[in-house]
C-alpha cells in the first residue's frame, strides 16, 4: 500500500469546501476558520480517516460551529444553516441519524425539481473528481479489487446513473375529467450496502433515491465504512453547496449488524433497500417493513458451438477479471459445449488465463475455502484479490501476466457452485446445447440475478433466456454491458434480483400516487 500522499491515482479529494483557500473570497471569518482547518490539509492528501475521528484541531467545536454559521450566512442567506459540516451526514448512533434524515427529507420534498437536479449534478462531479481517491481508499480498507477498475465504476456511475428525467407522470382526461398518476417519494429510505461496491453502491442509490424525492440512511458495511462515509461526507458536501439542505444521506460512525436492525424496525423508515449477501436481503425481508433485495448472483456464461470463440474468451476474460471478479454480475464459472471447449480453452490462455493442474485446482479449494461448523465460507482474505496474488497463495509463481485462473471440473465442482468474487473461472464440458442450459440454470441457483452467453444462434440465445429467467442476461459482450459500461442502458449498482425491481433507477424508490380532478380541465 502506499503511503500518505503518493497515490497514484487521481489527486487527493476536493476537500472540505470552506478549506479552498480563495473559493469564497478574503472574508476575515473564513480566514480564521480556514486557519482552524489548517491541519487538514494533509488530509486531503491522505486516505482519510474521518475527519470525526481526528482529534484536533476540531475538538473546538462550539467555537468552529458558531464560526462557520456565521460563515455560511454570510455567502449563503437563504439557506439551512449547517450544525457541524466538519461531519456532513455522519452521526454516532443511527437513532440520530435517522432523525437527521427524517428533517431533512421535509425540506427535500418541497425542493424544486430544478435544485434536485442541481445537487445531482454537483453529486456526479465530485464522484468524477474524487474517483481515484474513492478507489485507493477502498481498495486500502477492504482489501480487495482493482483501483483503476473501481475508479471506471465511479465515472460510470456519474455518468449513467438516471437522476430526475427517470420520474415520469401519466394522464387520463375525459368527460369525467383529468387524473393524473405521479410518482411520490417513499420518505427515508434505510440502505444496506456491501463491501465490494462500497462508494458506488452510496452514490448511485443516493441520486437515485434523493431524484425521487427521499432522503436515505445508510448502514454501511463495518469492513468498508470509511470509503462509504466518505461518499456520504462528498454527497452532503455537494448538496450544501448546490442551495441543498444538508443530510439529504447520511450514516453511522460505527454500522453493525445491530445498527442495520434499528433501520428494519425504526417507524420512520419507510422503504428499505439492500444490497449484499442472501442472509441479509432474507432479514430485511422478514422485517415485515416493503424492501428491495438486491441479492447475490452467480453467473454462469454458457459458450456454444455457433460463437465466436476467440471473441468470447476475450469478453469473458475481461468481465471476470474487472475489478478482480467482485461485481456480482461477473462470469463466475463457464460452460462450453463439447465441440468448442479446446478452442475455448486455447484463446482462454492467450487472453492472459493460467490452467491450473488437478493439484493446483485442491490447493485453491484449501485456500480460498474455510471449512467451520459443517458449512464452507469464502476466505475473506482471498474474496477480490488478483489472479497472481491468488496463485502466490499456493506457491505458483510466473513470469507470465495472468489475469484469470481456469480449470476444468464438473458441474458439482465446489469452486464453480460457490460465488467465489475472485478471478477463478471453473470450465465444465456440455455435452450439446440442452446440457449446456441445464447446466448454466443450476449454477445460476435460482438466484434469479444473471445469467450470460455466446452464440450466434438466436434460438439458443432465446432458449436460455426463458430457462433461467433472471435480472440480467448478456449476450456477445463482457458482463459489465449489463451495468452500461459498454452497453446500453442506464447504470445501478443494486440489482434487485430477489425482489423482482431488476436495475433499481430512480423510478424504483417512488410509489404511485393518483391525483383526480373532477369534470374539469379536459379540452378535447
Ligand atoms: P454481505 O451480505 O456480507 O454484507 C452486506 C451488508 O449486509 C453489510 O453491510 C453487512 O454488514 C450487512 N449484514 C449482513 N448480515 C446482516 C444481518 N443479518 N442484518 C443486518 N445487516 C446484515 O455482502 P458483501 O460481502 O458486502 O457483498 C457481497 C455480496 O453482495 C455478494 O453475495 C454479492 O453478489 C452481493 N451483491 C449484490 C448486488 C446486487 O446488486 N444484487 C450488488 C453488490 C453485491
């Protein structure tokens, strides 16, 4: 990892706004709170911790709150005066929090569309200006991925992710009169976010979510929260700075499990939104309160004998191997029709795969399994990390640039049934093409998120499509054309395959709200 200051990324983060020297002009308040700020810089250039856990200088804090109210009505008269932005949506106990959001969602509702559209595009730019230090900081904390891809989904999601335009309106008018179908917020939105999107997963639901109207209380995963609250912090940040009001998102210093209960069962969270793993979508759906569930996936990518083959091992590569496997969209294991699979194979190894021997192969099942109490779990330690930092695990080292390890097993195999996150792609042989949607349809274990495949064969292509019936299915190109990232389509990084939503877009987070006027206001 490297140190404070030499990431070579992108440059630090914008920064608290107050701390631009000269944005605001020479005001003799900013001037005295800028020196207050002073040892932030370093900061900037860091992969912060939050700013709440530094220690000074902000433990004067009834001294920099009353300055920068002072501040803040100077340049900005007709707005909410900010209690502490040195926190900007970050509170101690989630009980706090939502009542922060709870305020804020009245002042949100009664935004013009115009300001809401504002405060997104302040949210894209300074996902886009921030994108590499949002990457490095997650990669430094959870451990796992590839900076540079996460920094393409931040930009991705910046550019793709629906804010406003997404919310529609339906008329009817006639003799009765005009009735018009629109869509209303929820209120507070309680979300759960994983570990392998962490800052995206926050920025794409928070413009999601404020475009229709709600504000949001986030319960980040604990392995990731600095990289989530950062994104909290920028959001709050570009909120205030487009006429907002502040904690339009906010979260908890320390989310646990039990934090994420609150959220399931406070009154005033109306619509809960998860994305992770099956235990947590399963619990929030228990809760009795509405949820989308955006759950875990393992797609299989099926390769027949119509493809062509050289394209596919290269699509497949490339989807399997972004951000070291982790989106919950990437292949996760392939299955060739027998006519094909040695050519598969051979332009597989010429993408950059390494095959792994039969003994290799059990190596990799010691090492990136655990084995307790009669049930497997994923290695964290291994979940995200890259094909040559995995073959290091277990002593192969070469020369080579190896991007993806492949083997070849059966459809049983316990490193094709597992949804691994990791650049490890088992093969199995079909023996035609209606094994080979048997088999792709049991290795997407009803999760009912993705599925993807080669073929030239329209038929097949259709065949599998209605066996599998999931959220997702890509043909001819790399997964991630799924999210918009070289497809078409908008982008979202919570997939709602348990629930049945698919990509969740502002739309989602409305409900229907029915306005009827009576014998008037047809004029047909
Ligand atoms: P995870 O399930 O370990 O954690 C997700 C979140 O749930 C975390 O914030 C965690 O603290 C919380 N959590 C877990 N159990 C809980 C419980 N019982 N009560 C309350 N909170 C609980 O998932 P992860 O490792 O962070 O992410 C990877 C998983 O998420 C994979 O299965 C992947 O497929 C899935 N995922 C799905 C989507 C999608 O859009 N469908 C997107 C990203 C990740």
């Amino acid at each position: 990892m490297k140190g404070c200051g030499e990431s070579n990324s992108t440059p630090g983060p914008s920064g608290h706004p107050l701390l631009k020297k000269g944005a605001y002009g020479q005001s003799p308040v900013l001037m005295i709170l800028v020196n207050l700020y002073s040892g932030f810089d370093d900061w900037a250039k860091c992969f912060p911790k939050h700013p709440t856990e530094r220690s000074t200088p902000l433990q004067n804090t009834d001294l920099i709150t009353r300055i920068v109210s002072e501040v803040i009505k100077e340049l900005h008269p007709n707005t909410q005066t900010c209690a502490n932005p040195a926190e900007y949506g970050i509170f101690p106990t989630m009980e706090t929090a939502i009542a922060q959001a709870v305020i804020a969602q009245k002042q949100v509702a009664r935004l013009s569309m115009a300001t809401r559209d504002k405060i997104i595009s302040n949210i894209r730019k300074k996902t886009i200006e921030n994108a590499g230090i949002l990457s490095d900081m997650a990669v430094a904390e959870t451990g796992m991925g590839n900076p540079i891809h996460k920094r393409a989904k931040h930009e991705l999601l910046a550019a793709k992710t629906p804010g406003t335009e997404d919310i529609s309106t339906i008329a009817f008018s006639g003799d009765n009169g005009l009735t018009l179908v629109e869509r209303g917020p929820f209120g507070v939105i309680g979300a759960i976010t994983p570990c392998t999107n962490p800052s995206e997963t926050v920025l794409c639901n928070t413009i999601g979510m404020l475009a229709a109207g709600n504000t949001v209380v986030f319960n980040p995963h604990p392995a990731a929260v600095r990289s989530s609250n950062y994104a909290v912090h920028l959001i709050n940040q570009a909120s205030f700075e487009a006429g907002g009001p502040e904690n339009i998102a906010v979260s908890t210093t320390k989310p646990t499990q039990e934090t994420g209960n609150i959220l399931f069962n406070h009154p005033e969270i109306q619509l809960l939104t998860i994305t992770g793993g099956p235990g947590v979508v399963t619990a929030a759906l228990k809760s009795g309160k509405r949820a989308i569930g955006a759950g875990a996936g393992n797609p299989p990518v099926l390769v027949d004998d119509t493809a062509d083959i050289k394209q596919a091992a290269s699509d497949i590569v490339a989807g399997a191997t972004f951000d070291n496997n982790l989106p919950c969209i990437a292949e996760k294991g392939i299955i060739a029709t027998q006519k094909i699979a040695d050519e598969l194979i051979h332009y597989l190894k010429q993408n950059a795969c390494y095959q792994a021997n039969p003994q290799e192969v059990q190596s990799l099942c010691e090492t990136v399994l655990e084995h307790k109490n009669n049930q497997v779990r994923l290695n964290r330690n291994c979940v995200g990390k890259s094909a040559t930092e995995l073959l290091k695990m277990i002593g192969v080292t070469t020369n080579e640039e190896i991007k993806c390890i492949i083997f070849e097993g059966d459809e049983d195999h316990i490193l094709i049934r597992e949804e691994l996150m990791m650049p490890i792609l088992g093969l199995v042989r079909a023996k035609d093409i209606t094994e080979g949607i048997r088999i792709a349809v049991k290795l997407e274990q009803g999760h009912r998120h993705s599925v993807h495949m080669h073929s030239k064969n329209v038929d097949n292509l259709t065949r599998l499509g209605q066996e599998a019936d999931t959220a997702i299915f890509v043909k001819n190109a790399p997964s991630y054309a799924a999210l918009g990232f070289g497809g078409e389509g908008f982008c979202s990084f919570t997939i709602a395959s348990r629930t049945g939503e698919g990509l969740t877009s502002a739309r989602t987070f409305t409900k229907s709200r029915r306005c009827v006027l009576g014998d008037s206001l047809c004029i047909r």
